[in-house]
C-alpha cells in the first residue's frame, strides 16, 4: 500500500472499515449508544466548522463505520484501531488503547485510531495521549479542522475530501466516490429523522388539543329544566 501524504493513509484500502463492520457488528456487546458518540460530536463539529451537514459523518463512515444490526444502519465506531490492511472494534476505549500499546511494543507505528482513524505517526502531534485521541470530541475536532485546512487549500469539498484519504488523485477520487454515497445516505437518514421528530411533535400537540377540549366538555353543567 503507498504511504498517504493527508491524513496519514487514515485507512489504507478503501472500505476496510465498511467490509470489516458487518461481522464485527454481530457481537452482542454492540452498543448503539456508543456509537452515537461519534455520530453526536461529528454534528457539533460540521455546525462548528460550517462543513456541509453530514459531510464529515460520510467521512467517519467510510473511516470506522460499523453495521448495527438491530438498528439496520452504520455508526462510526470510536474504538476503531486500524494498522496494515487490519481494522479491528473494541468496545471500550480502554480496550482500544490497550492494542495500540501492544502495536507499539511490537514496534508497529502507523496506527490509525478512533471515530475519525487519524494516524498517529502522521499527526504525531494532534493529541496529548492516547486517552485523548480516543476521545470522540477531540478525535473529530481535529479531524473537522484538518478538513477545513484542506478546503482553505483547495476551495472545494470535493478536492478536501479527496485529499483527507490522499493526495494521490486516483485514490483520492475512488474515495470521494465512496464518502459521497454515504454522505447522501446520511443526508437521507437525518432528513427521516427530522420527519419523524415533527410527526411525534404534532400528535403531541394534537393530544394536548384533544385532552383539553375534553376536559372542556366535563366541565360543561346540563341547562336545568
């Protein structure tokens, strides 16, 4: 595999994550709520950054996502370790930071780590420790703003994305094609989410209205004959 000169070949072969997730995802300890880590900071980080809504979702998806079975969809997952053509999914952080400490002992330095898969050779310097690095927020702060620093770069988000798998225009361009359908998949996702939160707020509203006008009714006294 060619050294990435972005972030740090942040997965090295396209979709190993995705390929990697649907079995991985199998195990009973899976937890959604975990995986909404990722989902939660990556939100508050496009809203930080003014990145296109669900664009650095479709980013960390194509990074560490991971198949949920029961909820028939992908989350990033943030105790993703990948080194070499091998992702692996812990699920706790103290897990995940135990096998990076095993990779380096064994002398295995290019390690990339958590929501976003940066390279700890690469960015040697983007976290204070490795608690920090599987850290969701701190993970996809820096991932957002080395994104953003490419868009600086490039004035474009199709060239920004590109580069954060590689400057290497052919592997860039097959993995923009990969983030964009996922990037359209999310969009779709949160747009029925969206969909579905007013539903529930107007049936609310509408039994407040319905609950009242009964209550109107009961307290309504027969005309005496």
């Amino acid at each position: 595999m060619p050294r990435l000169s972005t972030l740090g070949g942040v997965i090295f072969g396209l979709g190993l994550a995705l390929a990697a997730g649907p079995a991985a995802a199998e195990n009973s300890l899976f937890s959604a709520e975990i995986g909404a880590l990722c989902r939660a900071s990556i939100a508050q980080a496009e809203r930080e950054n003014r990145i296109p809504r669900q664009l650095l979702a479709g980013i960390s998806l194509a990074e560490s996502g991971r198949w949920h079975v029961a909820e028939k969809e992908s989350f990033a997952w943030p105790w993703t370790v990948t080194s070499g053509k091998k992702s692996r999914y812990f699920e706790s952080r103290d897990a995940a930071i135990g096998e990076v400490k095993h990779l380096l002992s064994h002398g295995v330095r290019n390690i990339d780590v958590g929501c976003m898969q940066v390279n700890l050779y690469y960015h040697a310097a983007a976290f204070a420790s490795l608690e920090e690095a599987f850290d969701p927020a701190a993970n996809v702060a820096y991932a957002a703003n080395f994104l953003v620093r490419l868009h600086a770069e490039t004035r474009s988000w199709t060239r920004s994305v590109a580069r954060y798998h590689s400057s290497t225009p052919a592997l860039g361009s097959a993995y923009f094609v990969r983030v964009s359908k996922l990037w359209q998949r999310e969009r779709h996702r949160v747009a029925a989410e969206r969909r579905r939160e007013i539903r529930a707020a107007y049936e609310v509203r509408k039994a407040a209205r319905q609950a009242k006008r009964r209550a109107r009714l009961e307290t309504v006294q027969p005309a005496s004959s």
